[in-house]
C-alpha cells in the first residue's frame, strides 16, 4: 500500500527545481505525493490543478481572500470611474446614519484593504488557514513542510490530531539570517516549532553545524544538485539571435533571481571592464527594474541584456550558450554566506566554467575540481578581473570546461536522491517500529 505524502511550499510552483525533484523522486517510487502551493493571480495561465505523474499531484490554492478580491475591484473601478465613486460616497454616508453596524464592518475590511500590514495579515491568514484545510482532507502519513514559511501549516496538520503524523521541515534558507527576515520573530517562531519536528533536512554542512550550535543536533543534509544531463541533452535555444548580437559574440551568463545581496549591481558596474563579452541576466525579481535603469545611465545597452525567466525544464538550453557562468553572492547574511547555489552546478551541467564568490561551500566545490575562477564578490574590479582571466585563458578555459562535465557526475540528483529517500524510508520505519510494540505490549 502506498504511503501518502502531503508537501507545502510558498511559492507558485514554477521555478523550485529543488521541491521538483524531491517530489519526482517520491513519486517514482511510489509514494503518492499532494503538493499544496500558492496560486499566482497575474498568470492566469498556470493551472489550479497538476498532475505531474501517476503519483504527483500539485494543487495550487487561492491567494486571497474574495472578499478582499471583491473590495479590491470595486475600489480600482471608484477610482477609474468618478461617478461610480461618488456614488459610493452616497451610499456609505447613508449607512453611517440607517446601519452603523454594517458601516463598521465595512470601514474595517476598507482599512485592512488600504493599510498594508493588516492587508498582509488578512491574505497570510486566510492562506495559511487554506493550506491547513486542504492538508486535513486526506489521511497522509508525513507531511513536509518546505522553509520556515509553510512549518506551521505542516505542524498543526501533523500534530494537531489524534493520531500524529510525521513531520519533515526542509529548510532550503537559514531563516535566522536571511535577507528580508530581519524581525527577531522568525527566529522564536523557528526555535518554537523545531522541538515539534520528527527530521529536518538542510542544503549543506555548513548549515548542518550551525542548525547544530542553534538548536543542539545535526539535521540531515540533502545537496541542491540539479537533474543529470545525459549526453543527449545538447539542445539550445539560439540565444545570439534572441539577443540580436554576433555569433562569435561571447555572452558571459547569469540565471537566477533578480535580487538584492546577489551582487548584480556590482556585475552590472564591471561590465565595461571586461575584455569582450556580453552580459545576460535571465531571470526576474524586485531589483530587476533598477537594474535596468541603471544600465540605461551607464549607457550600457549594447554591453548588458535582460531575459525574462525561463521554465525550469528549458533552462539548460538557455545556459549551454554561455561562456561563462557568474555566481557572486554578497556576503549580507549567513544565509548567503553559506549557501551552495543551485546555479553553480547547473552552469557545471552545461559545462560553463564560473566566476563566483570565495564563500565555503562554492569555494570548495570550484577550486576541489578546478571549474572555475573566484573573486571578491564585494569588489567589481576582482570579478572584471577574474572575467578577463576567463577570456585571455582559452586553454585554461577549455580544461575547466572539462573539469565541469567531469564534477557534473557527482554533483547531481541521481546520486543525491538516495540520500533524500532513506529519509523518508527511516522515518516511516521508525512509525511500523513503534506501531509493532504497541501490538506486542497490548498482547503481552
């Protein structure tokens, strides 16, 4: 009988390579998994329902409330509309005088709607509370709970019954030290709900030991390595033509996010040091904007190109064009101070050699197997000059190209999801364990 799996995560379920692949690993061998995310109401296009394989189902769940939508509505219309709006106008100064109650309840939900920290309250809540309705609906037996945002849904479904059920908390961040979560909050709430966890799962050992020191043991340690390419796997997507520039043209390449502490700025303000290359950022976020205002003042358009995100699945074809790969994290945080960096190993994938922080664990990796070059992130003249080493080396390149398709065979989810599944496997041999006793004392 096959054991049912209900995942939360916070986000759209459009780019997480890393809950993809631990929920295709599941499925694969037979757990059947309900992943629970986040319904993006800008993309209509994204289904409110999946199902990935026999096994692998996502379910997308509204993010706000419809009252709240509806009151949106109707204030954008009052305000495009100024005869609707006076009319509104009317009709609540005739509430205050006939239906003071009603007036209340309505003056209350405008304001939540208007003031942003009760809004984010009111949309936070009601989404939790969809997410712990959906996951009671079926008798799962663990729920896994990704990052710190989804643990108090993945407690209160597991534990908040008769007969508990397992709890895994995958953190994919350091929520005590991460960029946007300054509040000292995060840090009780985390320190609260980790005594009611079963396994916790992080990306690497530098987070293991300071989980370790934080809160006294050493979680398990699940890499983030992409797919494996298969040497079938050379297709591209023209990227020279996409971007108008010359085929001989070199495109020195970042993918990722576009956020603050990831030090794009800096890389933006190196470009008219390098040597030749165009740089391209493909991916979106909230600097993304100010970046490109920013290449406009610096009059860098012909030396500096955006793209927009691109599915998971037909990234590599994006990345193969690449001569380079950047990786240049600011050290802003321990989150970013420790992190491994998904993208390190999938431009190692593609066999693009990288110019990247000297952080531990990306350090380790590029200079144990030669794949690339590291600078100061902090330093713009460091990352130009690690790029015109990149360039003016073509015989050092061509060897860390080498040296990337070579580390690419250990640094990949098929030799890392074994390691996930015994997890699971351990955890649920733990619950037939103790079941097992139980029956043998009430016999006894």
């Amino acid at each position: 009988m096959s054991k049912k799996v209900c995942m939360f995560v916070w986000n759209h379920f459009t780019n997480d390579a890393r809950v993809l692949r631990e929920c295709t690993a599941l499925s694969e061998i037979g757990y059947e998994v309900d992943l629970l995310c986040i319904r993006d109401p800008k993309d209509t296009s994204l289904p409110r329902f999946e199902q990935r394989n026999e096994n692998f189902k996502v379910f997308r769940l509204r993010r706000y409330p419809v009252l709240l939508e509806w009151i949106q509505k109707i204030y954008r219309y009052s305000l495009q509309h100024k005869l609707f709006g006076a009319f509104l106008m009317c009709v609540w100064g005739f509430l205050i005088y006939t239906a003071p109650i009603l007036f209340s309840i309505l003056t209350v939900l405008t304001v939540m709607m208007l003031k942003t920290k009760l809004n984010v309250v009111w949309v936070r809540g009601s989404l939790i509370l969809r997410m712990i309705l959906k996951g009671y609906q079926k008798n799962y037996d663990i729920y896994h709970s990704n990052d710190l945002n989804t643990l108090p849904q993945g407690y209160i479904c597991s534990k908040w019954r008769l007969k508990r059920k397992k709890l895994i908390y995958d953190s994919h961040e350091v929520q005590t030290s991460r960029t946007g979560y300054q509040s000292p909050v995060y840090g009780k709430l985390e320190g609260f709900l980790i005594k009611k966890i079963d396994d916790m799962i992080v990306e690497n050992h530098t987070r293991a030991s300071y989980n370790e020191k934080l809160y006294g043991f050493y979680p398990h340690v699940v890499h983030n390595y992409p797919f494996k390419q298969t040497n079938n796997n050379k297709e591209k997507v023209d990227l020279h033509e996409i971007l108008g520039i010359s085929k001989e043209e070199k495109i020195l390449l970042y993918q990722g996010g576009i956020q603050t502490g990831r030090g794009l700025d800096k890389l933006i303000k190196a470009a008219p040091l390098f040597n030749e290359g165009t740089l391209v950022l493909i991916g979106d976020g909230k600097i993304k904007k100010e970046l490109q205002n920013m290449v406009q003042e610096m009059k860098l358009q012909d030396k500096v190109k955006f793209l927009p995100k691109v599915p998971l699945e037909e990234l590599p074809k994006y990345t193969r064009n690449a001569y380079l790969g950047f990786q240049v994290l600011n050290n802003v945080c321990f989150n970013h101070y420790s992190a491994s960096s998904n993208k390190l190993f999938e431009y190692m994938m593609a066999g693009v050699p990288v110019v990247a922080c000297s952080f531990p664990e990306i350090k380790r990796v590029v200079e144990d197997d030669s794949t690339g070059v590291l600078v100061d992130s902090h330093d713009l003249v460091s990352i130009a000059e690690g790029v015109n080493w990149l360039l003016n080396n073509q015989s050092k390149h061509q060897e860390m190209q080498a040296n990337s398709y070579t580390a690419s065979q250990k640094y990949n989810w098929e030799n890392e999801k074994d390691i996930f599944l015994s997890i699971y496997h351990n955890s649920l041999s733990a619950v037939y364990n103790s079941s097992a006793n139980n029956v043998s004392e009430t016999v006894n």
